[in-house]
C-alpha cells in the first residue's frame, strides 16, 4: 500500500501557484484494508475514505470503462492490481495526471511537467472523450491559468469540439454545469470560460442565450466595441476588477441576455432589452439550478441595470422604486451587490474601462438618506392599515426630492 498527493496540489505546487486542495491516491490497497486502518467509506461510485483526523479524502487507485452517458455514465474497477500510472492515465489534462510521494518524489508518466513548461493544457488519452464534463473543466483551466500564459492544444480543442457535437453535453447533470460554470467565474479570467466553450461549440449548446449575443450590433455611440457579445466579456473583465464573488460575475454575465432576441428590423436599438432579458435569465437559472440569491441578483441586475447608469437623472419616486426594486431597502449589501454589476457593465466597454461611476455614491447616498424613516414611526405617529405604505414612500419620495436637490446644488 503506498499513498501519493495527486492532481492539482502537485500541478500548483511546480507552478508555485496558491492551491488549498489535497487530493490522495491510494495504491496497493481495498476498502477492507482502509476500513481496518481507521479510514471512514463515503464513496457511492467508488471507494473513497475521508481520513478522521484530517477530513481529508483518500481514493483507491481506480480504472474506469464507458457504459452510459454523460459524467456518471461509467463502471469502475478498484483494487489492489490498479497502478499508478493506470489510474493517472485516466485524468483529464497531463498537467493534473502527476503524483508525489511521502519523500517528494515526483511521479509523471504522461509529461505533465514537460506540459506545465510549455504552458499547455493537453488531454492524457484519447478516453478524455468519454466524458463530456472535460470541456468545461479544460475551459476552467484556461479561466484559472490565462493570465500565466496558458494555452489549449490543438488537437485537445479538437476534442472539445468533437464532444460538443456529439449530443453528450446533453446529458450533464444540471447541478456539475453549474458547479464547474460557478467554480470558472471565480477564477482569474472568467471571460475565458466563456470563450472556450464558445469556440468548441460547447456554449451554444450549454448556454445558448448567451452564445446568441455575438455578432448582435449596439449603438456606436454607446458602445464602441459594438458586438453585444464582446461587450459582455469586457463586462466580465471589469467584474473581476470590482469583485471576486462569482455571484456578481454571473449577474454581469447574463445582464443583456435579452439583446440576443431584439427583433433585427430595430438593431442596433435595444429598447426595452432589460424586461426580454429576465425570462431568459430565470431560463438559464432554471436548466442549472442556479442558487436562489444567484438568480436574484441577476434578476434585478437584468431588469434595473439600464435605470441605474441613469440613477441621478431620474425622478425621486423612481429611485425610491429602484432601490425598492433591488431589494436595498432590506439589504445595504443587496444594493451594493447590484451597484458592483452595473458599474461593471458601464465600465465593460471600449475607452470607458476607467471611467468614474457616479450613480455608485448617488444611490448610496439616496439609500442612507431614505432609510431613517421607518414603519415604526408612523405607527408611533398613529397611522395604520394600508396607509402606512402609502405614508411611508411619500415620505420617502420627498426625503428623495431633498436628496436630489442637494445633489444639483453641488
């Protein structure tokens, strides 16, 4: 029985590269053995053990055979006879198919540093066709590794592509899409995710909203970049600027999705845009059963996005509404969830990357302008029934009005 750390924690550790993963291979061994060693089974497919001490997981050495569809659509075989270089010949990428020792020896059959070298991200065999969740993972990795140089093979982009039109994409379980797209768009360059699916032809099939939006023209004047879809990866960019949560990089992502159905005989006009665009977001969140805080701050984001660049032109009861809308009057940090989207979005286009965002202090200001007045005070103040909400946004409203006069007096 001999135990090797495998995968990403070698990969990150030639690479010098921050991984707060572990992952443990055990050759020699069956799950009787690791029982009577004190590790605890939680593997359904396969044997896996969770060390009590530690938490971390320990998988027996492992073959595997094609017998469905989709990630789950396999048999496998563990045991003792399973080798190493068996079990790293069925990894994705060269790169994640080495192994260390207890003595830091390095194990690496099929040229994985040689790979890391050249800054590749290159299949292990021809089995990376058997599973259609490598697309997104190799997508992944281009997200995490852009910015280091790396690149995709040739004939592993081939590959891609051959299993994007084969129909296995299909059969993904909704909840691994997600899992994968979430894990992406916190990575360093989740503009990347998105076009490597796009050039394997995995994004039309898995997000065919957002595949629509390239080559849909804007207005030049509002963005110079033109392409609606360019112009939403430059949206992704400057999230990434903004904020490291993936829930606002998914938000400014599906932002303009309804620009992909704007009727060709109005283009480059886009008016109304942001109420065609939240059907299809509750769309892309129901196919993936997106989280519910997710979907609705893309929700808001969608619908309230274009009346946010607009916030100090607008009335006060309508920005009473907005921040209503948005959800800031029971939440700062919803309206501070929903300004980082939208400031993304202004800042997502050719020769405005670093343009101040003025509604960001604007609605904020409105919000802690507005927010002392509150429901226990008119009940204090004797009313009751339906007419505390009626009071209460008038009150508001023109709280507003002196908020918004006192901006223009600036």
């Amino acid at each position: 029985m001999k135990i090797y750390r495998v995968g990403g924690a070698v990969r990150d550790k030639l690479l010098n590269y921050f991984s707060d993963e572990n992952d443990w291979l055990v050759v020699g061994a069956t799950p009787e053995k690791m029982v009577e060693l004190g590790y605890l089974p939680v593997g359904n497919d396969f044997p896996v053990f969770i060390k009590p001490n530690t938490g971390e997981e320990y998988a027996l050495a492992r073959t595997e055979r094609k017998s469905g569809h989709g990630y789950g659509g396999f048999t496998f075989h563990a045991a003792a006879d399973v080798s190493l270089e068996e079990d790293l010949v069925r990894r994705d990428l060269t790169i994640n198919a080495m192994a260390e020792d207890d003595e830091g020896q390095l194990y690496d059959p099929y040229n994985g540093q040689a790979d890391l070298d050249k800054k590749i991200l290159r299949h292990v065999s021809e089995a990376f066709t058997e599973d259609p969740l490598r697309v997104l993972r190799v997508a992944r990795f281009a997200a995490r590794y852009h910015h280091l140089g790396f690149t995709i093979a040739p004939e592993t982009m081939e590959l891609m592509t051959a299993i994007a039109s084969s129909g296995e994409l299909d059969y993904l379980v909704a909840e691994r899409v997600w899992k994968e797209t979430d894990r992406a768009l916190g990575e360093r360059s989740p503009d990347i995710f998105i076009d490597v699916l796009r050039q394997c032809g995995a994004l039309d099939v898995l997000f065919p909203e957002v595949s629509r939006l390239f080559g849909v023209p804007q207005r030049a004047d509002y963005h110079p970049e033109i392409d609606t879809g360019i112009h939403t990866l430059m949206a992704l960019q400057q999230s990434v600027r903004l904020s490291d949560s993936s829930k606002i990089r998914f938000s400014v992502l599906v932002h303009d999705l309804g620009k992909g159905i704007t009727p060709d005989h109005v283009l480059p006009s886009h008016r109304g845009h942001e109420a065609r665009g939240v059907p299809l977001v509750n769309d892309v969140c129901d196919r993936f059963k997106v989280p519910n805080d997710v979907r609705q701050l893309a929700l808001v984001v969608t619908e309230y996005h274009l009346m946010c660049h607009k916030a100090e032109e607008l009335k006060p009861e309508t920005i009473v509404n907005l921040l209503k809308g948005v959800g800031a009057l029971k939440s700062r940090e919803r309206l501070e969830d929903f300004i980082l989207c939208c400031e993304a979005d202004a800042r997502g286009r050719t020769g405005f990357e670093d343009r101040e965002y003025p509604s960001s202090d604007y609605l904020r200001a409105a919000l802690d302008g507005i927010s002392d007045i509150s429901v226990a005070d008119l009940v204090e103040a004797g009313i009751d029934g339906a007419e505390i909400g009626r009071q209460l946004h008038l009150r508001r409203t023109a709280r507003m009005s002196e908020i918004k006069q006192h901006y223009s007096n600036k």
